[in-house]
C-alpha cells in the first residue's frame, strides 16, 4: 500500500536526529518508496482472499517489528499513554484501509488502486477544516472536484463511454456491480479510512526522538481487527474468509484474472467462490512472507525514520514516485491493461497531488513556501489543536490537584 504524504504525517511530529544527515535519511526513505510500489503487487502475487492477505501482512509486520519496540523501550524511549491510544484507534481505520485496498486490487489492479488510494489529500485538510479550525484557502475548493474527476477516470468508471471492456480485474461484474465501479468505491473507501488514520496517529504525535516501531506496532495490533471482521461480514463460508489452500484469482494467458464466476448477480452464489482460485504455493507464502517483513514493517518504519529528518516537500516528492512506478510496471508484471482514460485520469490526480504538496511551484519559478503545501498546514493545525487540548487538560488537573 502507498499513500504520497505518510512523510506529513510524522515531518514534524518528532524532534530531527541531528547526526542523520539528508543523504542517509533520503536513501532510507527511497527504500521505503521501493518496498512500498511492490506492495500492491505482492498483494496480488500472494493471491491470498483480500481480508486474509491483509491479516497476514499486519501479522507478519507486527511480529517483525517487535524485537525494534523492545529495544526502544529498553533504551528508554516508550511511548506515553495519550499516544499509545491515538495510535490503537488509527490502527482500527489503518485495518479498514488495508482491507478495502485488498479488494480494490483484485478488481481494478494494482497499479490503479495505488492511485486511488491518494484520496487523503483532499480528505485530511477537511478533517482539519471541520474538527481542528483549520481554514482552507480557496484553491483547495477549486482543487477538489478536478481531483474527483481525475479518481472517476483513474477508476475506469468511464471507459464505457469511449468503447474500453477489457479491464485488468477478469470479468465485467463482480457481486452483481461493474468491476470498475466496484474496485474504484473499495480504492476511495480505503483513501477516506488512511486520511482518518494520518489524523489520528497525528493527534498521537511522535513526542519521543528515536521511538520509531512503538507506534507502528500498536497500530498493527488494532488494524488486525478490520480483517477479521471482514472474512466473518462478508467472505464466503466454510472458511469465513481464512482461506490458506485456494487464492482469489488464476493465472490465465500471462496475467492475474478474477474467475468469471465472480460475475454473481447475487450473494446466495458467493460460497461456491471461495476455492476458485489457483492453489496457495510456496511461492505465495513467500509472497506474503515478503510483504509483511518489506511491504508492511520496513517500508513504514524507513518513510517514518527519513521523512523525520527530511523537509516535507522532498519527502512528498521522492513518496509520489511509489504509485506513478506501480502504475507503469503492472501492465508488464502482471498484465494489467487500462484504457488511455484511465492514464489521463492518473496524470489529472498525480498533478493534483503535487500542487497539494506544494511541488509544482518551482516549475513556475515561484519559490516554494511552507503555507503552498495544503495538507501539511492541515496537519499543523492539527498539532496545534491537539497542543491547546493538552495544555487545557493539563491545567485542569494541576488545579484540581491544588484544591
């Protein structure tokens, strides 16, 4: 999974380490960036049903990182009580994320779903807007529907209307709705629940220099709630979801497709797809293995460690190449095909992403400015908001502690 701005979420939520410099702190954040454009990917590959696949990657993950958060403990960095919270109730969003993308991969692909993804950037600063005072200039409100119109064509709700059905999901309907349509609701939904999950772990803060696997490791553990509730809610019987013998796609002529049988015009019929799939191999438990230790712990623990130390914007710029290098390596990996619309779609919503991060004004020969980049004001609103609460909070304890 990739979301272009992870490095606003915690650039100035946690003290820099002065004795990183900016050569290292960009080299471990660009390995990041790596793992995180293989994610989507290795979802695919490891071909486990989505809910599954997403338990097993924050499992993994979780298990990864442990030795990491002992450590910090042991080395007197633990996290406070206040953050330790925000980053369990991020995880329950963060979960929901995860298992929603899931499902947008299967349906429109890996690449377009990595896309869709980025709906954060208009989500966050409406959030600040609404509960944290934070006042959105006018170019955001002109910025919105052109970025939702860039999602509708990056989805492929609108290839009908140029004569595009090949698609890179299988069949054109899925639980009785258009794939596209279906994949591109799943993609938007997963970018409503990570834009809850930014704000909150950004209410958490990172408030202990060096404490970099604590937080992601309590939020691992909340975010394994969604999945489960998933394979009970919605996946098919017997397994509920747990299914570790049969994937949801096969391999058909050199590219994942879902089975034709997925175009079910109703529910009854879902418990005869969940042994559809081509059978789980080693290879795909080395998949999800591999996506869980890289695409899950290092690649968020290393956009954490370098976005700290980074200045906001570069780390924006270096974190947009994820999504633009799955989008053009999918169709030769995995044999997705999308229309030319969907490309302009992909341009449209990439661009709107850059002028959000504020990397569009040196183009122009204007000199970038910390108030050009939308979302990172929104989130310092945010971590102003939360300051005064703090504050707040404490001085009606010290007062009631005198009394």
């Amino acid at each position: 999974m990739v979301i272009n701005n992870q490095a606003s979420a915690s650039a100035k939520a946690a003290p820099a380490l002065p004795h990183v410099s900016n050569a290292k702190a960009a080299t471990v954040l660009m390995i990041g960036v790596v793992a995180l454009a293989f994610s989507g990917i290795m979802v695919k590959e490891a071909n486990f049903e989505p809910a599954t696949n997403a338990f097993l990657r924050v499992a993994i993950g979780l298990v990864a990182l442990l030795p990491f958060g002992w450590n910090e403990i042991r080395k007197g960095r633990k996290l406070d009580s206040y953050s330790i919270k925000m980053s369990l109730i991020a995880g329950i969003f963060l979960g929901i994320d995860f298992a929603c993308w899931n499902f947008s991969i299967f349906f429109v692909g890996a690449g377009i779903a990595s896309i869709l993804l980025n709906l954060q950037v208009i989500i966050v600063p409406m959030l600040a807007w609404i509960f944290d005072k934070y006042h959105v200039p006018k170019s955001f409100i002109v910025l919105v529907p052109i970025f939702i119109v860039g999602i509708v064509m990056t989805g492929g709700v609108l290839n009908p209307m140029i004569g595009w059905e090949a698609g890179a999901a299988g069949p054109e309907t899925a639980y009785g709705m258009r794939t596209a349509v279906l994949g591109t609701i799943l993609g938007c939904s997963s970018g409503v629940c990570y834009s809850f999950y930014l704000y909150f772990s950004r209410k958490g803060g990172m408030k202990v220099e060096g404490a970099y696997a604590q937080p992601m490791i309590y939020t691992n553990i909340s975010q394994l709630i969604a999945p489960v509730i998933f394979m009970i809610a919605i996946a098919p019987k017997p397994h509920y979801g747990f299914n570790l013998t049969h994937g949801t796609m096969r391999w058909v002529d050199g590219a994942w497709r879902l089975p034709t049988e997925y175009a079910a015009d109703n529910w009854a019929s879902l418990p005869d797809t969940a042994l559809l799939g081509d059978k789980i191999t080693a290879y795909n438990w080395w998949m999800i293995i591999a996506l869980g230790v890289l695409g899950q712990a290092m690649a968020w623990t290393f956009v954490q460690y370098g976005s700290v130390v980074l200045d906001p914007t570069v780390s924006a710029g270096l974190l947009l190449l994820s999504p633009v290098t799955t989008v053009l390596i999918t169709p030769f990996i995995q044999g997705e095909q999308n229309s030319w619309l969907q490309y302009v779609g992909v341009v449209v919503v990439l661009i709107c992403v850059a002028y959000q991060n504020g990397l569009l004004q040196p183009l122009f020969g204007k000199k970038h400015k910390p108030d050009d980049d939308i979302e990172e004001m929104a989130l310092e609103a945010v971590d102003r908001h939360t300051e005064e609460n703090r504050e707040r909070a404490a001085h009606k304890h010290d007062k009631h502690k005198n009394e």
